[in-house]
C-alpha cells in the first residue's frame, strides 16, 4: 500500500516519513496527478451558472494532497536527497510541469474564471475573495490561457524544459560541493584555526578513513578556514575551489546550462507580450518594473560605495602589516575579522561558547511568546525524515497552532545554506481551521562528543531570519492556501525574516540568552555592547555585494541576448560593484542558485528591497518599545494576512506610512 495516496493516519496528519520509500513518489504523483485532474474536470462539466464558490473557491482547494506530496518530495531533494530521488526528480518535474500547463490552458476552465472575474461586481465579494479572483484570473493570463493553441504547446513545452533545466544546475552545485575536499595532514598548515574548528577537522577526516584534517566546501566548514587560516595558499585554493563550482568544463558544468535556462525565460515572457522576463516577473512584484529596481540598485550604490572603499582601503593597511601589497577577495573575510577583533575585540571563536544553538533556539522561542503568545513543546510522537530533526508543537493559548520542524546539521545529502518551507499550509474549510507544518532548515557545526553545537554570531542572525520565516507560516490565518503564510509578493517575503535579526543586536534582548555553555556566564556586557556596536561593520561591503548580485540577476533577465561568455557578462554587469581584482578562475554565476533553480530570478534586488522595510518597521518598535505589545499586536495582522492583502497597503495599516529609504541608510550609515 502506498502511504502517499490516503490521508496520513498521524498526529496532525503529519507527513508519514518512516512509512514512505522512495519506489511511492512515482506511482503517487501519477496516481494523484489523475485525482486532481478529475476535481478539475468536475469543475469545468459543472452544469450549474459559473459563480465564485463552485470555480474560484473550488479550484482553490482543488489538488490538496497532490500538494501535500509535492511539498514532501521537493523538501526531501534539498535536505535529504540521493541519487535515486534526484533521478525521481527529473521525472516527476515534466510531469507536474505538464499537469500545471494542461490546468491553466484548459480554455472551458478560463472561460469559467473570465465570466466570474468579468461579473465579479454582482457577487458581494470579501477583501479575501476579491484578492483570490484576482490572482487567480492573473496567474491564468500568465501562464498563456490568452495563448493560440501553437502557442500554448510552445509554452507547456518551455516551461518543461525551463523545469528540467533549472532541477540540473541545482545538482551540478551540489554535486559540485560534495565532490571536492582538501585534505590536511600537517596540523601546522592550519595555523591559525581554532581548536573546535580543528576538531570538527578531524571528525571529518576520520569519517573519510583518512588521517589529519579534512575541509570541504560545506559553509560550516569552508567559513572558518577562510577566517582564521593564516596560510594564505591554503585560503586561495580553498576559494578558488568554491569559486570554479560548476565552473571546471565537466560533466557538471553550468555555463552553458545558464543560458538555456535564461534564454527559455525570455522566450516564455515574449510569448506572453512581455519585453523581457524582468517585466514578466517585476509585474507581480511591489517594484513593478526593471527600470525601478535599476534605479533602487544604483541609488544604494551610489551612497553605499564611498564606505565600502573606505573599508576596503583600512582592510588593506591592515594586510601590508602582513607583507601583503597586493590584496585580493580571499583575503577578505581574514582581514575582516582581524580588523573586528581589533574594532570591537570581538573573536567569533570567543563568542561561540555563549551561543549553544539550544539556548538561541530557546531565545527565539521565547521571542515569539512575548511578540505573538506562542508556546513551543518538543514532541517524540512526530515522524521524521532524518534522525537529526527535531519536532515541536506550537501552542497559542493552548490551542495547536502549527508544527515546526527543525533540521539544523549539514549532511552529504542536503544542500547548502539556510531556508523556510513547508510540509503543509494553513486554510480553513468547511468550518474547520487547518494549521501548517513548517520546517527551519540550516547547516551548523554538529556537536561532538564533548561539545554542544556553538554558533558563530551570524549563524545565530541566520536562525533568527530563518526563524522569521517560519512565523510567517506559523501565524497564517487565511481561507484559502494559495493566499497563505509566505504567499505573498517575492520582494516582501524577506520582511519577517530580516526584521528578525534586528532583535540579535539588542542589548536589552542579548543578554537574556547569550550565556557560557559551561559556567552559565552571561556574556560581558561591554562584549553584549561591542557586539550591538558592530552591526554595521563591513556595511558598505556587504550591501556593494548584495547590490552586485542583485544588478547581476537583473542583467540576466533584461539583457540575455547579451549573454555570450558567461564569465565576461558576469564582470562587466559587477564591475560597479567589484572592490577586488576579479579573478578569470572563478565566477558567481554558474552557483547563483537563488536565481538558476530557486525563485529569485529578476527579484533577488528584494533582500535589499526588504531591509528598507525592516529597518522602517523596526525603527517602528524602537522608538515604542522593542517589546511593545501593541506594536507586535499589530505586526501580528501583518504576519497573520499573508497575501490577502496588497503588501504596500498592509504595511500601511502596520507602520502608518510607506517605509522611507531613509531607514535603511540611517541604520547602514549612520
């Protein structure tokens, strides 16, 4: 029997993974891909006047366990994947790719959708309501219901390579970082690194049946070396190495798989009347269009490049100490924390003991029970996918809320970096209030035998954004899934998140948490201070990179007939932004997964377009109170809403005003 074609027999009908095998995706994705069809076909033959109930509202919840499956499977290829599931992948993509097609170009289904959304003013529809209608009718004219039938086979067919295509470059990254190690086996090589960092070394050397010390390109371990080593040799092949991924002219390269990939977006945006697929996108974002986010883009570059030179030049003062004229970017994130360490007298390695990741995980909880009256409880009766994650229920008011998974260590199988998704949103039908499953993902350093897992402080930043994420879903409450938690415009999805990590440089908050893991000591406070001091350190350099990416990403979807040499476009679209020599070896592009395989594509300019409204709606709390209810009361509508709402018009209702840019630049620069 497969466990993926009835509803789970669990707590909360949690997903069942301990029952799951991966021979059940196939077959559960035909099998359900046929039942959600069938919803739709009822829809279409229904005799009955077309009203919003019987094709709005019914298409909205049609597809729900196909959803939940979809959700299990593409969560599994991130953080618990193999060969076979990556193999399952390129089969079930073309599948849901062409069920979404045959969906939004079935002409009977539109016409249904055209006369509703024509007649809308006869209906007495909600603000709700209104929203889903509208999106609804949108998503089908932008998936080519307006399309002849030529050209709507042309789209189904693109937007199955475009599937295939992006799934590809994520696995050539990953398989990418997983197939590259350094190995070490004179301890004196890595001067320099702290003893935790050595022993996490060692463990992965002896996981690999070697002697000495092993460093791969995994973020827990990549980091530290590129922080702490003193030999420079060491630190340039070790970014060189994470600079060629996906980059070295193998059977896992991506450069020419970019601009397929680019080159079937702009094909889809034509074929829908659009310039570029920057308008494409940019359309259903708050920027509205390419032209905007340049101009955002630039602005920030203009005001932010004077401090990031400054910092730059100081950097390099502090390397010809060293004997070092010539600067380069791997030498970056050493000096930069030499420089911090004589700024603040800050040394992450120092910091690490007050940061037990149980003990930041149990601040941010409790974060959430002063802002919001959440209560987390870990629970043992929740089936996992890997041993490692840990479950809890949350509570409001001693009512279930939401469960939360958290998956916190890197594994061979799982991806880099950090994220927030879901095994199941939030809705609410036929009376009954449905609550989600939401998952933290990051990759920290394990624990070893006689240490808990210690946090460097921008870890800790990043459980907290993530942990921002997850409220967003955690505190839906809205009729309809597609319109719930974190469905919300691209550029204002990292607003609860960013504005999160706000919290982690507040004294007032800081010393409540950052405690000895050993003694219970309280971090000093002039270390509490310095840290809150820091906040702005490397400020200018960070946003130049962000704004880097951002004008890159931006260059790819305006301009890619353009694209000839992948290494070439990417200089000269950065260069503005370069504050090092760039180096023919490496490149960016070729593992810029947020814009290749993930969602960011023309949009990743929305992390800086969000700190304007976090820092806006943060300077909000400060100047009432950072813990003040009644502002958290009515950040928690905000939350609440998902997409319900247009994003401006609910940061409006929140803030009492649009955010100010001046915010941002006043929190950056002083």
């Amino acid at each position: 029997m497969n466990p993926l074609l009835n509803t789970f027999d669990t707590q909360y009908n949690s997903a069942p993974f301990t029952e799951i095998k991966e021979e059940h995706f196939l077959p559960a994705f035909q099998e359900l891909v046929k039942t959600s069809e069938k919803e739709i076909n009822e829809i279409v033959e229904n005799k009955e006047e077309p009203t919003f109930e019987n094709v709005i509202e019914a298409l909205a919840f049609s597809g729900e366990q196909l959803e939940v499956v979809s959700s299990i499977f593409f969560n599994l290829n991130s953080a618990e994947t193999n060969d076979e599931i990556q193999k399952i992948a390129q089969e079930v993509s073309p599948i849901l790719t062409e069920y979404s097609a045959r969906i939004s170009q079935n002409e009977k289904l539109f016409d249904k959708i055209n006369k509703v959304y024509t007649e809308k003013e006869k209906y007495n529809l909600s603000e709700e309501q209104q929203m889903l209608l509208t999106e609804t009718y949108k998503g089908f004219v932008r998936s080519g219901a307006l399309l002849n039938e030529t050209e709507k086979e042309k789209f189904k067919n693109i937007s199955i390579e475009l599937s295939k295509k992006s799934l590809q470059f994520g696995q050539n990254v990953l398989a990418e970082t997983n197939n590259y190690f350094k190995h070490v086996t004179d301890e004196k090589d890595l001067k320099g690194i702290p003893a935790p960092i050595l022993e996490q070394y060692r463990e992965e050397a002896k996981e690999r049946n070697l002697e000495g010390f092993v460093v791969t390109l995994q973020y827990p371990s990549f980091l530290p070396l590129m922080t702490y080593a003193e030999n420079r040799e060491l630190r340039k092949e070790l970014a060189l190495a994470n600079g060629k991924k996906s980059f070295n002219n193998n059977e896992f390269d991506n450069q020419n798989l970019i601009k397929e990939i680019i080159q079937l977006k702009q094909e889809k945006a034509q074929l829908l009347g659009y310039k570029t697929y920057a308008d494409y996108v940019l359309e259903e974002r708050m920027a509205k269009e390419p032209g905007k986010v340049k101009t955002f883009l630039n602005e920030l570059l203009e005001k932010a490049k004077p401090y990031a030179e400054n910092e730059i030049e100081e950097l390099k003062n502090l390397a010809k100490t060293d004997g070092i004229e010539e600067m380069e970017s791997y030498d970056h994130t050493f000096y930069a924390e030499k420089l911090r360490k004589q700024k603040f007298d800050i040394d992450d390695e120092e910091l690490k003991p007050y940061f037990q990741l149980e003990k930041v995980q149990a601040a941010v909880f409790g974060l959430a029970k002063t802002l919001f009256g959440l209560d987390f409880k870990e629970t043992n009766d929740i089936q996992k996918y890997n041993e490692e994650v840990k479950t809890y229920e949350i509570f409001e008011n001693g009512e279930f809320k939401a469960l939360l998974y958290a998956d916190y260590f890197p594994r061979k199988g799982k991806r880099a970096g950090a994220w927030m998704t879901s095994f199941k949103n939030q809705y609410q039908k036929n009376g009954e209030n449905h609550r989600p499953h939401i998952s933290v993902v990051c990759n920290f350093s394990k624990p070893s035998s006689d240490t808990p897992s210690l946090l460097t402080f921008q870890e800790v930043t990043t459980l907290f954004h993530e942990f921002g994420h997850a409220l967003h879903g955690v505190l839906a409450n809205t009729t309809y899934p597609n319109l719930s938690g974190t469905s919300v415009k691209w550029d204002f999805v990292e607003l609860p998140s960013q504005f999160l990590e706000n919290y982690c440089y507040e004294p007032e908050f800081l010393k409540t948490f950052a405690k000895h893991y050993e003694t219970g000591e309280i971090l000093p406070l002039e270390k509490i201070q310095k840290i809150s001091d820091s906040k702005n350190f490397m400020e200018g350099y960070q946003t130049m990179r962000q704004i880097g990416f951002g004008l890159l990403d931006i260059a790819y979807h305006t301009d890619s007939d353009k694209v000839g040499d992948v290494k070439t476009f990417e200089v000269e679209e950065t260069k503005a932004t370069n504050l090092y020599p760039s180096n023919p070896e490496t490149i960016m592009s070729t593992s810029f997964s947020h814009i290749f395989q993930g969602g960011y594509s023309a949009g990743y300019y929305s992390y800086k377009w969000a700190e304007v409204l976090d820092a806006d709606a943060f300077q909000y709390f400060k100047e009432n109170g950072i813990f003040n209810p009644e502002i958290a009361a009515k950040y928690k509508i905000l939350l609440s809403s998902g997409g319900t709402k247009d994003a401006m018009e609910l940061y409006k209702n929140f803030r009492g005003s649009e955010p100010k840019v001046e915010s941002l630049l006043k929190r950056a620069f002083g």
